[in-house]
C-alpha cells in the first residue's frame, strides 16, 4: 500500500503534478536516475524520491539525500519519503 493509498482521504494532500528526473550519478556509462515529486499533505512539503533508472546505486542515492536534507531552505519544513525498491532489489538496510 502506498503512502497515498493509505492517507489521501485521511488528510489534505495536494500533489504537485510537476515533477523532476534527476540523474545522481553514472557507473559504466549508465545513469542512476531519481525522480523527485513535491506534494503538500496537511500544510508541510513532503518530496518524494523514487529511483527510477534500470541500474540503481543507493550509496549515490543517499549521498543526494543527504545534500536534500541538509540544505537550507526558505520554504516550510520538507519531510523526505523515499519509495522502497521491489523485494528483490532491496537496499541491505532499508527497514521497510
């Protein structure tokens, strides 16, 4: 179940329909892509992150995170989701 399918008729949630592609990295001429979607849910600025490229390499993914949630921002408080790989492909520590 998504965090959408979960909590959209509970709260307010506005989904900006804008989204970014964000290549994070290469390893061997092949891109390590993200997309990033904004959504607003009962007044705070959630971004979601989902690794969307056929190669995925999480060490360069939360490498970005980091830079994400150490940035200052003028904007309110952001929360970060970072959407789980399938289970076959599960990051070694993601407790999810």
């Amino acid at each position: 179940m998504t965090l959408w399918e979960r909590w959209a008729d509970k709260a307010e949630w506005q989904q900006h329909l804008q989204g970014r592609l964000v290549t994070v990295g290469a390893y061997r001429n092949r891109a390590v892509c993200v997309s990033l979607v904004w959504a607003t849910i009962r007044d705070k600025a959630v971004l979601f992150l989902e690794a969307t490229s056929e190669l995925v390499d999480w060490k360069m993914i939360d490498a970005l995170v980091e830079v994400i949630a150490a940035a200052p921002s003028s904007k309110p408080p952001t929360h970060l989701a970072v959407a789980p790989a399938p289970p076959s492909k599960q990051h070694p520590a993601a407790s999810w």
